[in-house]
C-alpha cells in the first residue's frame, strides 16, 4: 500500500472515533433547547463512555458467546467502514477500499449482530427491538441501496474515495442532482441511526424502543463499546452526506496543514448538520407531519428521479 493510504488508515478511524460522541451530544443538546431545557454538556457522552467503561459487565445467564462477542464485532466493524469513508483527506486508492457495495453489506452485519444479541439475552424487550430492527431493514435496505446507485451514478464510480475526490474543494454540488441525492442520504442517517420519527434514543418505553432495546441487557464496558459503534456509525453516515452536498475544504493531498483545515472544516460542517437533525427530530415530535411509509417512499422517489435524469440525460 501506499505511504498517502497508510497515513489515511491511521488518521481517518482516530479522528473518527474521537470526533463520533461529540456529536450525539450536540444533537441531544439542540434537542434539549427546542424543548426549553439546557440539556447535557457537549462533552456528556464522553463523560457517559469513560464511566460504563470502568463498570462491571454482566450477561445473561441464558446467554451465549454471542452477546459477549457482538460489541467488539459493531466496533470493529464500524473502523473497517471509516476506511471507507474519508472524513479529513482523500487518499490515493488502495485495495479497492472505498467500494460502497462492501460498505452496505458491513452495515448490514452491524445491523444483524446487533439484532443477534438483542435475541441471544433471552428477554422479551430483546426479541422485540431485533424482530422491530429486522423489520425495518427489509423496508429500509432497498431505499438504501437505490440511493447509494443514485450516487454512483451522478458521480459515475463505485468508489467513495474516488467519488470524493471528484468532489472535493468544490462549494457546492456538482451535479443538481446531487440535491435529490442528499435528500435520501439525509433520510437513510435519521433511519439507520434510529432517530425521530423511527426511533428514539432518549426512550426507555417499550412502544418506542428499537436500538435500545436490543443494546438493554448489555452493561459496563460492552454497552460502552455498542454506544461508540452506534456513534461511529451516525458519524460515517453524516461524512458521506457532507462530501457529497458541501464537501469544501476536502483535502486531496498530504499537506498537514491542509489536513488540518480539512479536519478542522468537518467538524464545523458536522456540527451544523447535528443541528439540523436535532431541530428536525424536534420538530416532528411536535408536529407529527410525517408517517414512516411516506417518509421511506420519499427517499426511494428521490434516488429512483435522480437514476432516471442521469439515464435519459
């Protein structure tokens, strides 16, 4: 491999990881001010990981190597997925890494295990959020793969890495299409994140629970492991919309203070967007406007247009 994708392996998974909880506690913050709380401090969740990281880990009784093995495959897992998405420079291609087929189906074995260890603690609540989870991904993993189709064709590659390059330094999108593209992503982020209206984190009410409920009976150092997975995970997906809608400031060469401006960039960018998700699950709490088979169909409806204009074009 080569000296640009080495340094890339080593500082695109630490920035993310470092970077992932800071933004689960902004949109909990944003939340807590549209609701005229204070809410946490911005710095809650790593407070939160570092305390269940010293705390004892228990398991079911009726519980198999599966429940034990599941956090470190999420985790594992979701940095395997960060070299797929680069957040603070693009590197040269490397192993075909950056393919998004590839980066669907390590979702999809996060998703699955997730759900695995959900059923394997033996509890009611469990089962239910694994079979709520499954349920979901049969509605939601067509839109998705449709909509990562819509953006490999606008951007004509497979290839993230390549596809942000062709990206990258631009203002806005090169494509009017983009938009529609960035619209799905935005849809896919709120669903596989489990946010308002699909989920919500802030719950434990048995009507509404879905991720917690598969993550209820993990404890100490594996519910920590789970959290930064699912925080990894939002963060990827935030990357990708990012450098596909407003990817100004991604760095393509190794110039450290280019990769700092780009770093630096990023997390500005992803703070806005943590904003907009907080303000838009805030709003549809209060106002209800949307139902989950609209708001999937919308996703589908805007990636199968954009499919059709690069067709016919």
């Amino acid at each position: 491999m080569n000296s640009s994708f080495l340094l890339f392996a080593l500082l695109n998974p630490l920035f993310a990881l470092l970077a992932a909880p800071l933004y689960m506690a902004l949109i909990r913050k944003v939340k807590a001010y549209a609701q005229g709380r204070k809410g946490p401090g911005l710095f809650q969740a790593y407070y939160d990981l570092k305390k269940l990281m010293k705390k004892e880990t228990v398991y079911s009784p009726v519980s198999s190597w599966v429940m034990r093995f599941t956090p470190y495959l999420n985790l594992s897992t979701l940095l395997v997925c960060s070299l797929f998405v680069p957040l603070v420079f693009v590197p040269e291609p490397a192993g075909g890494l950056g393919n998004i087929i590839v980066f669907l189906y390590l979702l999809a074995l996060e998703r699955f295990f997730t759900a695995l260890g959900g059923l394997d603690a033996g509890s009611a609540f469990g089962g239910m959020g694994s079979s709520r989870s499954m349920s979901l991904a049969a509605v939601i993993e067509p839109t998705m793969i449709i909509s990562f189709a819509a953006l490999a064709f606008v951007l004509k590659s497979l290839n993230l890495h390549q596809m942000f390059t062709l990206t990258a330094g631009k203002v806005l999108p090169i494509s009017p299409t983009l938009v529609l593209v960035a619209i799905s992503l935005f849809i896919i982020l709120i669903v596989e994140t489990g946010r308002i209206p699909v989920d919500n984190p802030a719950t434990h009410l048995e009507l509404t629970m879905i991720n917690e409920a598969m993550i209820l009976e993990q404890a100490g150092k594996n519910l920590a492991l789970l959290e930064l997975a699912h925080a990894l995970k939002q963060l990827l997906l935030m990357g990708i919309l990012i450098n596909t809608i407003l990817p100004v400031g991604l760095s393509t060469e190794i110039d450290a203070g280019k990769i700092a401006v780009s770093a630096l960039l990023f997390l500005v960018k992803a703070g806005l967007l943590a904003i907009i998700i907080g303000l838009f699950e805030s709003s549809l709490a209060k106002m209800r406007l949307f139902r989950l088979p609209a708001f999937y169909v919308m996703a589908f409806f805007f990636s199968a247009i954009t499919i059709l204009i690069e067709v016919f074009a």
